[in-house]
C-alpha cells in the first residue's frame, strides 16, 4: 500500500515539475512588468533584464523536463505559450519602450507594438503546426532574452548623449528585424 502512494507522488511529482518551471517563467515576466508599471525608472535596474534570462532557462527546462518525463500535455504547451507571451513578448517590451519611445520616436513606437504581436503570432503557428525537430520563425524566448541582454549591456555600458539616441534607433531596428524572423519560415534545428 506504501509503495504505491510513493509511486503516485512521484508520478504527480513527475507531472507537475514542468508546469512549476513554466510557472516561474510566467513570474519572472510579471515581476520584470509591474517593477516598470510601478516605477519606470526601475527601467535601467540590471536585475529585471536578468529575471528575464532567468526566464529563458526555466523556458528551457519545462521543455526538457517534460520530455524527459514524457508527460507532455496540451495544457502544458499552451501554458508555456501563455507564459513565454508574457516573459519574451510584454516583459522585454516593457524594459525598452520609454527609451524607446523618447528617443526613437515612431521608430520605437513601431517596435514595440510589432515585437510582442509577432511572438505571439509566432506562438501560435507553433501550437498548431508540426515541428519535425525544427521551430519554424525565430523563437520568442531567443529574441526576448536577446533584446532583454541587449538592454542590460546598454545599462552597464552606461550611455549618454547621442549614444542613447543611436542606441535606441538601432534597439528598434533590431526589435523590427527579429519580429520579422519570428513570422518567417526560416527554420531552425532544436537543441
């Protein structure tokens, strides 16, 4: 009688350990956001673009885990889409916009409304095609974690003057190049 309720914990155990990593990416994410929403200057903190790599790894692992469990799940990969919406879409996003916007100007603007659009976009084709050991488009963990890298260099480089005006023209440009490789058919082997 023992043996079996330990099995049935270790297989809830088993079940629930991706869905916890999905989680702590989704939190991540909702941490980076409200620090901004509740102070923009919270912005140019180099903790919340590291929350968001952090993100980038716990994405990694739920995938991982679920696999190697093998209790993937439709709820999970929806789940996971949900979360990484929020973590490599919004979060990013919202790390870049005031800058963006202030100094890049329509440029910024563009970006910002494209980039968060185009991952979802790109999670969505992803929910409902076949992956044939290849994603299809730039994954939006790649390009949040990438633009949220990208922000935290900037902070430590600690621009000023016309570098931060260079700086967020090329932010943009770069925001507008990988919304466009998320929507494309580039494919790319999975690790």
């Amino acid at each position: 009688m023992m043996k079996n309720q330990d099995n049935d914990r270790y297989s809830k155990l088993k079940m629930y350990t991706p869905t916890m990593f999905t989680t702590l990416n989704l939190l991540m994410g909702i941490i980076v956001i409200y620090n901004i929403v509740l102070d923009n200057s919270n912005s140019y903190r180099i903790d919340l673009p590291l929350l968001i790599v952090f993100a980038g790894f716990c994405d990694v692992l739920d995938g991982k885990i679920a696999r190697k469990f093998n209790v993937e799940s439709d709820f999970g990969k929806e789940m996971d889409s949900l979360a990484d919406s929020i973590s490599f879409g919004l979060a990013p996003v919202t790390l870049v916009i005031c800058r963006l916007i202030e100094y890049a100007g329509l440029l910024g603007v563009i970006a910002s409304l494209v980039f968060p659009v185009a991952g979802v976009f790109r999670l969505a084709k992803f929910n409902v095609t076949e992956s044939n050991g290849y994603f299809e488009g730039l994954p939006i963990t790649v390009a949040g974690v990438a633009l949220a890298l990208k922000h935290l260099i900037s902070l430590l480089l600690g621009l000023q003057g016309s570098a931060v005006y260079i700086d967020s023209y090329l932010t943009g440009g770069a925001m507008i190049i990988a919304s466009l490789l998320m929507v494309s058919k580039i494919k790319i082997k999975k690790v």
